[in-house]
C-alpha cells in the first residue's frame, strides 16, 4: 500500500519532515527530517502496514546487537503504538529513527 507523508508533517510528535527521500519497492518511505527534541538531523524509516512487522523485527536486532548494520537504531514506534500526528494510529505501520 502506498502512504503518504508531507514535507514539514511531524511524526510521534517528535520528527519533523524534512525531505522525501524515496519509497521502497514494498511500499516503505525514506525521509530526512530533525528530531525536534535533541535538535538533530535523522533518517525516518516508515514501513508500509505489509512490512511494519519485519521493520520492527530487524531494528531490534539491529539495536541489541544482534545483526550488524550500517545505521544506528534510536527509535521505534510499532503497530498502533504509531500515534503518527496527522494519521489514524495505526494507519502507518511503524517509524524507526535512524542514526549512522
């Protein structure tokens, strides 16, 4: 399923949009955005509702150690857990914040 998300929309009430980066070919977004709390510039990783279980199987690997990866692991909102601020929750399947 395709989602949308605008440029300056804030996710978790926390990250703010900053620029579409590309869509994955299952339906997952990459966007640049700012943590509004720290004041920093982070990847947001959306996944598509199909892919938000494995999203979040593999950043807690990523952030236990378990799997080695390129990027860092600070956030993940899961399932309807989301509270994504401009959607239904539960409407996106899940946002990890990356950090490399």
């Amino acid at each position: 399923m395709s989602q949308s998300i605008d440029v300056g929309s804030v996710l978790g009430g926390r990250y703010q949009v900053t620029e579409f980066v590309l869509t994955s070919a299952e339906g997952d977004l990459v966007l640049e955005g700012i943590d509004q709390v720290l004041n920093r510039s982070v990847s947001i990783l959306v996944a598509s509702t199909d892919n938000s279980s494995q999203l979040a199987s593999s950043a807690r690997e990523i952030a236990m150690d378990e799997r080695s990866a390129a990027v860092q692991v600070l956030d993940l909102r899961y399932g309807r857990q989301s509270n994504l601020s401009r959607s239904q929750p539960g409407q996106f399947g899940g946002l990890a914040r990356l950090g490399g």
